[in-house]
C-alpha cells in the first residue's frame, strides 16, 4: 500500500525527471516531439532513474558490507558509470 508521501515523491521525480530531459532537449537543439530514447542514446546517457537505483544500490552494498556497528561514509560522491 502506498502512502501520500510515495505519491509525493514519486511526482516530485517525476518533475525532475520531465526538467532533465527538456534539458537535454534544449542542449541537443531538437525539437520537443523528438523521442527521449533517442536523445538518450545520441547522448549515450540513461534515464534519471538509472543514476537513482545505481545509487541506492551502492548504499545498500556499503551498509550490507559494513561492519556491525560501524558507520559508513556516504559523504564520498561515487563514480557514476554511464
């Protein structure tokens, strides 16, 4: 069961997600019915959502691997592979 906060989060990346590609939209110079699978692959990028998961999962492998009762630093910025 989903709770507000999920329904608020999810349209707050939604709204994100929508700036990001009308970003990469006005830095390509094409027009707005050009398909964002295409822009994403002229520009060998990926989609937000990517970047969020590939992060969420670096967080969740730095916690499983840490130590009991240690902390971990997530202050690092880690690579991002595209």
């Amino acid at each position: 069961m989903h709770s507000p906060t999920d329904s608020a989060a999810n349209n707050i990346r939604k709204q994100l997600e929508q700036k990001y590609m009308l970003y990469l939209e006005r830095l390509c110079g094409v027009p707005s019915i050009t398909s964002h699978a295409v822009i994403l692959a002229e520009l060998n990028m990926h989609r937000l959502k990517h970047f969020w998961w590939q992060q969420t999962i670096a967080f969740w492998n730095a916690l499983a691997s840490a130590a009991p009762w240690s902390t971990v630093d997530c202050s690092a910025p880690s690579t991002m592979v595209v």
